[in-house]
C-alpha cells in the first residue's frame, strides 16, 4: 500500500429506505361481491451496514463513493400479499473503525471483528395493509398505514489501527528505516523531518515463524496532544496497540527530556495510554564507540527497559524482537 492510498478518516452521508405502503384492497372474485378486507403489508426499507474485513488497511475505497441509500420496501398489494422487503446496503470497513455523529462527534458504534455486522440505520417498516384493522364492527375498512420514512445522517470514519507494537518518537527518530528492517513494509524514508504523513503496517517476522504487526505512527511533537500538527490523528492510531516501543536517536540533545516530552503527550490525549508495557530503543547507535555507549547508560530514563540498535548496521535487531515478543506473550 503507497502512502497516498491509506486514508484514516472520512465522513459520509448514509440513508436508509422507506418502508413500503400497506395495501387498501377488499378481496373480489366471480360471485362474491363483496368480500372482506385483504389488503397486505408493505415491506421493510433497506438497512445501511456497516461491516468488518480483516482483509482492509484504510478507508480508501470510501474516498471516492461516499454517498450510501437504501430502497424503499414494496408496497403491499391484494390477497394479503407483503411487499417485497429492499436490500441491505453493506459498507465493508477495516477491523478498528469507529463511526462517530458528524454533528455531535458522538461515538455510535466500532468494529473490530471480522465479518461483524452491525446496523448503522434502521430502514423504515413498512405499513400494515387493510386486513390488519378489520373488527366486528368494522369490516370493510378502507384505510391502510403508509410505511414508516428511513433513517439518514452524516456520519465520521475513523480508523485506529489494530497493531500489536506501536512505533513512538519525534519526527527523523529512524522509525520508517526500522520498519523497513524488520518487515517488508517500504515506506517513504529521507533524512528530514515529517517524512512520513500517514501510518504504515509491518508485519515481524520472529523464531519459528511467529508473527506480530507493528505500526509506524508519524512523527509526534511537542503539543500534539492539544492538536498542534496533526497530533490528534496521530495519536488515535497508539490507542489499540499492545505494546509501545519508544525510538529516540542516539544523537539527540536530552534523551530523557525526549522521552519525558512524549510521555507526556501521551498522557495528555489519553492517561491509560501510560498502562501499556514499553520499551526504549535509541536508535542510530552505529556512530557510538563502546565508551560514548557507556556515557549514555549513566543517563538514561528511569523505569523502562533500554536496548541499542542500530537499523543502517542492522545489530540489536534480534534482541529487539525477542523483548517485544516476550512483552506481547
């Protein structure tokens, strides 16, 4: 998948269909003039679904088709027949979706199961024919219910992605050039800052043909909890992971005020996000000699398990996906 092609987020405009109208009729044949009541029942709008596929990674597929409606149900019709009920629309969403109200930003429902199928609006019913309000006292009624109107509304897309290890650091850490070490993602790498705009997925290979999926968040900054950059939609995406892993280069200034900065994003967006296990790499440790190695050790952040790698030299590698498997089992 290129880069330009994952989309986390989309609003769309859903309606469900009417519901059918019940049928007016009084039943007539060779003979019988007047025979009672017999009109049928309408038949039920189409529903709009929403529905999960472990097979998608973005919301691509709805950037350009962004408008769903549901057909009305068939109206009912003579000798108690019921209309015929309208097809469902399904609309296929990758496992981690939320779908929010786009006037109130309400949280109305999420996926995160394949193949689950929730109903995002109801059709309308449809209406009950003449048959259903005969009585002794009225037997010939000629009134039938119209079918009920369907549902619509503006809804938000979004998209955390469900990754086991998420990849935390600022802009330029080297994240995008570990992915690429360890998995078969090829995401877009140079030497400045904010390279990469959109997350991108890997899946690590371990002993004995174990898996597990890490994703590279794009770079976090300072203030991104209060929505500087594009902080919230980054951040949105470290929710679901199982695990942290920090990344912060072997050249930076202040390793521990880096780490303190991001930790306190973190806790800002959302405080249960310091529940989850961690783990720091620095990175870029192919410039350090053993004694500068040995100098950064004496300060390094406390309660967190540190480990040095470098992803141009490719040493500690193996290390690294051993502690992170060991985190996640």
């Amino acid at each position: 998948m290129t880069e330009g092609n994952f989309v986390d987020y989309i609003k769309i405009y859903a309606s469900s269909g009417k519901g059918g109208q019940g049928s007016v009729h009084l039943h007539r044949e060779k003979f019988i003039t007047k025979g009672g009541p017999d009109g049928g029942d309408g038949g039920r709008g189409g529903h709009i679904i929403l529905r999960g596929d472990k097979n998608m990674w973005t919301l691509f597929h709805l950037k350009f088709k962004r408008h769903f409606r549901a057909e009305g149900g068939g109206a009912g019709s003579k000798s108690r027949s019921s209309g015929h009920d309208a097809e469902d629309i399904f609309v296929d969403v990758p496992l981690g979706t939320i779908i929010k109200d786009a006037d109130t930003n309400e949280v109305i429902l999420e996926i995160t199961e394949d193949k689950k199928e929730v109903v995002l609006l109801e059709g309308g019913k449809g209406g009950l024919g003449n048959w259903n309000f005969r009585t002794s006292t009225n037997q010939t009624p000629r009134y039938a219910q119209p079918g009920i109107d369907g549902l619509d509304g503006w809804f938000r897309i979004e998209l955390k992605l469900l990754a086991d290890v998420g990849l935390v650091g600022f802009p330029n850490a080297g994240k995008s050039t570990l992915l690429s070490v360890l998995t078969s993602a090829k995401p877009k790498i140079a030497d400045y800052a904010f390279t990469t705009l959109k997350p991108n997925l890997g899946i690590v290979e371990h002993r004995n043909h174990q898996t597990f999926v890490i994703a590279d968040i794009p770079g976090i900054i300072e203030g991104a909890a209060d929505g500087k950059g594009l902080g919230h939609r980054f951040l949105r995406h470290i929710e679901r992971n199982s695990a942290l892993l920090f990344l912060i280069p072997a050249d930076s200034d202040d390793i521990n005020k880096e780490y303190d900065v991001l930790l306190n994003e973190l806790k800002k967006y959302n405080p249960e996000l310091l529940d989850k296990e961690r783990l720091l790499a620095i990175s870029k440790t192919d410039m350090l000699d053993d004694e500068l190695k040995e100098e950064i050790k004496l300060d390094l952040p406390k309660g967190v398990e540190t480990l040095f790698i470098s992803s141009v030299a490719e040493t500690g590698l193996q290390e690294l996906k051993d502690k992170l498997w060991k985190i996640l089992n």
